[in-house]
C-alpha cells in the first residue's frame, strides 16, 4: 500500500468513515445500565444460508478485571438475537450465561468477545472466555491475582442457532507462551480460497499489551494451524499499547481499487490504563483499555497476514461522547449496502452496539470521487 497514491488512501479513508458514521449512528442493542463500566458488543452479524440475519454479542456489567468477580458482574451473558426484517430489529433468541460456557472444572469468571460463523456443518460459535483452574507459567505463579482467570477461545457448533444451547464448548486456543498468554476476542473471515482465518487478540502475563495474532483452518480441514503470534506489531503513536484487530470490509474494485482489497478495522490505545495528561498538553482522548479508540489498516487478498495501517499518527474512529471510545468495529455485507456495528461510548459512560447503514451506491460513489 506504501506505493498507492496519497488521493486513493484518502477515498478508502473516506469509504470507512462513511460505514463508521458517529453522528448518524442509532442505538441496536442497549447495555443493561445507562452508565459507565456497562456495555454491549465485541460480536457480530451474519447471515444463514435462507438470508435471516443473526447478532452475537456479550453483555458487560460493571466490574474490575484487576479484582475479579468481587467488584461486579463484569461479562454475565452471551446472547444470539434474529432479525426478520433485514437487520433493521433484533430479537434474542439464545441466552448463554456464564454456567453454560464451563469447560469440566475450569468456571467461567467473564464471557468475552464472540463471533458466528455459517459454514457447511451449520452454525459455529467462537467465544473467549475468562476461566478459573488454569494456572500462571512456572515461575510466574505470584503475578495471578486472586479472583481472576486466564482468558482461552472456545468453540461449540450444531445445526442451527438455536440448538447451541447445551452444547458443551471445547477450548481451541489457550495460551501457553507468556508473551501471548491471554486469547480472546475472535474474529472469522472467509477468504477467496476457501480457507477459514481467525484473528484473535492476546494479552501477555503481565496485562501490560494487547495485540493481534491469527490461525488458518484449510479449506475442508477440521483444525487450525499453529497461530502466528507476530504478523500485526503494535502501533508506535497513538495505538502503541493496543492494536486488536476486529473486522474487515471487502472493498468494491472502483475507480481504481483492485480486486481483493479489504479495509481492516483495529482497536487501540496509547496505554492499558488511563493516563495522566500534563496540564498544558492537547486534550484529547487516549485510549486504554475497555475504553478503546477505532483504527484503521487495509490488506489485499491472499496476504491476510500483511496488514498496513492506514491511522499511523492518530485514531480515525472517535465517539463524539463520553471517553470517545469507540470499537468492535463489523461490518456485514449485503446486496443492498453494509451493515456495520461498533460499541460507541455515550455521554453516560455506557457503550451500547450502535449501527449505521450505508448504501452500495453511496459507497460506490464515495470511492470513485
């Protein structure tokens, strides 16, 4: 992408903000209280084979990863809901709580980010999980802080939605290395050559990052390859802390675009916890953790390990409210246009999923201006 016109990396530029519209963005799912620490999100939509819409996400409740269960509910519930009138309503047909996810003796203390996946088998449900009974590294056992778990993704699959519930998960991901010991966060996409990709985010024993990592499912193969822990380094400005890795749009091939083009959207901060400005410095907002701020990177197929930011020095995607969080960026593609959703901070500190449409003509005649 270095070598592409300043003008073309402008229009993409523009094609994301016109899918990402902060101001003309309406509330689809509202977290359960209208104030900070509570949220809804870190999932997506997709389509089954009949074209009925389905929505995957977490409710968050107010709580501390820092002091584990003791200090709120924190992520209480993993929902499905359906919509029947092209993704303009939402009902909720599945309710997952944290019971439901249990894996043998490990409990589950928080649901994290979930996504679903139509393939020939069904419906697939990949979702990260924060689990107690798993134990730190050898000689890194005193950094475990009581009340917490270690974050895995799970995988359950059936026949239809619906008949997720009682399927009992299987951990596909757990970390072993302590660079990249936390996992969670999973995102599926679909490449041409019939290969699943997973995209994941990691945390290292010392919660000091979060970055990306992705593992490749063949085309016909059941498993997934060894993860690549390296292909996404972290920013060196605004997202140098953060650089999570959330969704991806197929960009049309006009005015000028090539074929297999993809905008990828990213979270990313400057630290994991809040940081204390000089007095005399810029105002403007960070990004940590849980309060993350939207980037942006482009890709061209098959290199879906080669990702190039196109938001180097700062975030492209901030609320106008609140923190200015705004993050989980997915966008699902239809006939008509995109469909994108993100988490998107609110002048009452709560992060609702907030949606916004954008037409294939619109955004057709945003990239060949």
């Amino acid at each position: 992408m270095t070598e592409w016109p300043l003008e073309m990396r402008h229009r993409l530029m523009s094609f994301a903000e016109a899918l990402v519209d902060q101001r003309r963005a309406q509330v689809l799912i509202p977290a359960m209280a209208n104030r900070a620490g509570f949220w809804f999100g870190a999932g997506n939509i997709v389509q089954d084979p009949q074209g009925v819409r389905y929505l995957v996400g977490r409710y968050r409740n107010e709580g501390d990863s820092r002091t584990g269960v003791g200090k709120g509910e924190r992520g209480m519930e993993l929902a499905v809901f359906r919509s029947t009138d092209g993704g303009r309503s939402f009902s909720k047909v599945l309710s997952l709580r944290k019971s439901d996810l249990d894996v043998s003796s490990q409990k589950v203390v928080s649901i994290e980010g979930a996504k679903l996946h139509f393939w020939q088998n069904g419906v697939e449900l990949f979702v990260s999980a924060e689990k107690s009974g798993i134990g730190y590294p050898p000689g890194l056992e005193s950094f475990h802080k009581p009340g917490t778990g270690v974050w895995t993704i799970d995988y359950l699959q059936a026949p239809t939605v619906e008949e997720l519930a009682g399927r009992t998960p299987q951990i596909i991901l757990r970390g072993t290395d302590p660079r990249w010991f936390h996992l969670k966060d999973p995102v599926m996409f679909d490449a041409a050559s019939g290969d699943t990709v997973l995209y994941f985010c990691t945390h290292p024993f010392n919660w000091s990052s979060s970055n990306s990592a992705l593992a490749v499912r063949a085309r016909e193969a059941l498993r997934f390859s060894e993860p690549d822990f390296q292909f996404f380094p972290r920013g060196f400005t605004w997202d140098v802390a953060i650089s999570r890795i959330t969704g991806f749009c197929a960009v049309p091939a006009v005015g000028g675009i090539p074929p297999g083009v993809h905008l990828v959207f990213y979270d990313g901060g400057e630290s994991i916890r809040a940081l204390e400005e000089h007095p005399a410095a810029v105002k403007r907002p960070r990004g940590y953790s849980c309060e993350e701020l939207g980037g942006l990177g482009v890709m061209i197929e098959p290199r879906y390990g080669s990702v190039e930011r196109l938001s180097v020095e700062l975030p492209i995607f901030l609320s106008p409210h609140g923190t200015g969080c705004s993050r989980y960026v997915n966008v699902q593609e239809s006939v008509d246009g995109y469909l994108t959703t993100w988490q998107q901070s609110q002048p009452d500190g709560s992060q609702p999923l907030v949606a916004h449409f954008l037409s294939r003509a619109d955004a057709e005649g945003i990239l060949r201006a």
